[in-house]
C-alpha cells in the first residue's frame, strides 16, 4: 500500500463533469489498494473572481489583506466539498478537510503566507479510517487561527508541502498540460515531453516563461527532497518527473527553450558614471515594487554611460514615474526611452556546466535565421537573449532545432 498525495489544478475542477471525473480517478487510486490525499484548487475562475468582487465593494482603498484571505480560501473550500460529496456518491469514502482542519500552520503574511509547520495527525487519523482525504489546497491558519493563503498558485505548494509532512510515497501534480515540454508545443511543434527534469531546471524554466508550477513549490521540493510527476488529469499518459539532478542529467546540454513575451526595455542615456547611480535607480524601481530582470550597463566614455534593463511590458509607466525625479536629480543631458514588443528566449540546462559554447551555439542558430539579439544575459544552468517580439516564435523554433531537441518523427 502506497501513500499519494494528488493535486488538480482549477481547470481540472473547472465543471462538475470535471469534479467527477477527478472524483473517479482519486477512487481508482484507492481502490488500487492506496491511501489517497487529494489536494484541490478553486475551479478556474472563481479564484479571479473573488479578488474582483472585492475591488467592487472596496473601490477606495486596497481590500484589508485579512479579509481577502478569509474570501479567497472559499475557492479551494467549494472544490474540497464538491469533490467528496462526488466521491461519495460514486460509492466512495471521502472527507474534507480546510488547510487549518489538516493542521497546516503559516505564518501571518496575509494572501503570501509560508508555512512554518504541518502537523497531519487528522489527515493520519482519516486516512486510517478508510478515508479519501480531500483537502483544500492554497490556504493554511496562524498560531492565532486566522486565515492565510500562501500566494497565487498555492495549492502546488500545499501538495508539496503535504507530500513532505506525511513522507508520501508519491506526489503527482495533475493539470491540463501533459507535462513539462522541451518548448511550448503551440510554437514549437517538434516539442517533446521532457521525462525528467531536476528542480534546477524546473525553476529557471519558470522564471524563463514556462510556468507550470508554483515557483515557491518548487524551491520547497528541492528543499525537502519530495520528488514529484506533472501529468495531465484528462488523460493517462505518464507525465515528468521532477526530481535532484542525477550524473546523467548532464548530458543533455540544453533541456528546454522557454520564452517570455511583452517584456520592454528602458535605457537611461548619459547618467553620469560614479558610486549611488545604479543604486538610486534600482532603489527607485524595488520602492514601486517592479520587477527587473535583465540588466545591462554600458562601459563609459566621458564620465557618462547608459544603462538599460528589462521589465515586464505592463510597468513601463509605472517605471518611467517612478525614475522621472531620479533622472531629474542627476542633471546633464540624462534622459530615459523605452521600446515595448521585446521578447525574450532562454536555453536552459544543467548540462551547460560541463559543455562550452552552448552560447555561441545559441546565437549561431539566430544569426542563421537573421534575427537580431539586443541583449543577453547568462546563468549557470541558463543563457537568454532578447529579441524583436514579432521574431520570437521564429527564434524559439531555430534554437530548439539548434540544439537537437525537434521530436525524431517530426
Ligand atoms: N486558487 C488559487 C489561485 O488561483 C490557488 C491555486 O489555484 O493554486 O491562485
Ligand atoms: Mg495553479
């Protein structure tokens, strides 16, 4: 008999045809002689909906973040309900449990919470008893018993984090992607499902575009060592396996291509080249809570340089407000421009710390197809390079070729 942990993301749950098919497949399990721990998200939709509704009835100001968690752990707590009445009625044995009833203890950082500590004995208990375990993903309480929800996409981090607690023999993530796939099939045809992929791996793939997972799941799962399956839940082909990084791993040189559309660009001309500079103009942009992610300084002539950095295509006024008084402050012929329509494409794979010119490669195969790099940036186990954004398909397909990675048969 082996422990599951199983989790059903929100378009697995999205209708009640889809409960129940989820319903037979955790019963399946367990009549496969399992004891099952079924982890669900809000149906698609209802999670987006609820932070709507609060920004209706809250128009002035921000929703009290303590109050949004109260709202936005309903998602999770209708899809628990709705799966075990399903289970029930297929002639199953069922139970659900809120995060707080399955003794997940976070922190008090309200809508982003962490979990401090587990303590399953309900979920022991009720497992012994024959039961299906559905509990409500993305929610936890504070030694206080409020309310918490641990951040967009949460409930990875619950199945994870379950998985480890209650040293599951099995921890399966179930979505509507077969997956972790060496390019997203919709631009890359060629793509292949990729069999194993380290947690190293998985995470830059993330921060590269590819999101399948919660990040924070992620880095938890290595941390823990909780090795675990992305697979699709309308189906039974079997999915990737993310686990630590094995000798062998190595020997694939780039594992997957992600890409990352509607990024921009903004470079500041002429900021004089002393000491603070990057720092008032990074601090300026961390205080407006945006996110940058390529950064490039220029070398100086004249005691001037430009620096250009990167930003998700949606902050660029909020970016341009923000460094106005800093730009402003440094005088001179110091000005700021932005392009929008930039793109950005990575290689990524653990295998590049033992194979050179894995960069070089990279941008042969652009220069073949005409396509010009305007920045580039490199990691360990990573390199990427952005491009115009009209061209990025045309890259991503040039570069998986490139690299070996097109399916034999296509
Ligand atoms: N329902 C939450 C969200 O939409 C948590 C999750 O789906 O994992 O972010
Ligand atoms: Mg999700």
């Amino acid at each position: 008999m082996a422990l599951i942990v199983q989790k059903y993301g929100g378009t697995s749950v999205g209708t009640p045809e889809r409960i129940r098919n989820c319903a037979r497949r955790i019963l399946e399990t367990q009549r496969a002689g399992n004891q099952v721990v079924a982890v669900v998200s809000a149906m698609s939709g209802v999670t987006d909906n609820l932070i709507k509704l609060a920004k209706e009835v809250s128009p002035e100001r921000e929703p009290v973040e303590r109050e949004m968690d109260v709202l936005l752990a309903t998602g999770e707590q209708t899809t628990i309900a709705l799966t075990a009445m399903a289970i029930n009625a297929l002639g199953g044995k069922a139970v659900s449990l809120t995060g707080a009833q399955a003794g997940i203890s976070t922190d008090r950082v309200h809508t982003k919470a962490r979990i401090v500590n587990i303590t399953p004995d309900a979920v022991h208990k009720m497992l012994d008893d024959g039961n299906i375990v559905m509990l409500a993903g993305f929610q936890g309480e504070t030694a206080s018993g409020e309310i918490t929800t641990l951040g967009r996409g949460g409930s990875d981090l619950t199945a994870i984090a379950m998985a480890a607690a209650i040293k599951a023999d099995l921890c399966q993530i179930y979505t509507d992607v077969d997956g972790v796939y060496t390019c997203d099939p919709r631009v890359v045809p060629q793509a292949t499902k990729i069999q194993e992929i380290s947690y190293d791996e998985m995470l830059e793939m993330a921060s590269s575009g590819s999101k399948v997972m919660q990040s924070r799941s992620v880095e938890f799962a290595k941390k823990f060592g909780v090795v675990f399956e992305v697979r699709s839940s309308m189906n039974n082909n079997p999915g990737t396996i993310v686990k630590e990084e094995t000798p062998g791993m190595e020997s694939v040189v780039v594992r997957g291509v992600s890409l990352e559309r509607n990024q921009a660009k903004v470079t500041i001309d002429d900021v004089p080249d002393r000491p603070g500079v990057s720092a008032s103009v990074f601090g300026a942009l961390a205080q407006a809570n945006i996110i940058i992610d390529m950064i490039v300084q220029n070398v100086s002539t004249d005691g001037l340089t430009d620096i250009s950095f990167t930003l998700g295509g949606a902050d660029v006024a909020k970016a341009e407000a923000a460094l106005a008084p800093v730009i402003a402050g440094f005088g001179g012929k110091a000005a700021l421009r932005t392009q929008s329509g930039i793109a950005k494409l990575s290689v990524v794979g653990i295998g590049m710390r033992s194979h050179s010119a894995v960069a070089s490669r990279m941008f042969r195969a652009l220069a073949d197809a005409s396509i010009n790099i305007q920045m580039i940036s490199t990691s360990e186990i990573k390199v990427a390079v952005i491009v115009d954004e009209a061209e990025i398909e045309r890259s991503a397909r040039a570069v998986h070729t490139a690299f070996g990675l097109d399916a034999a048969s296509a």
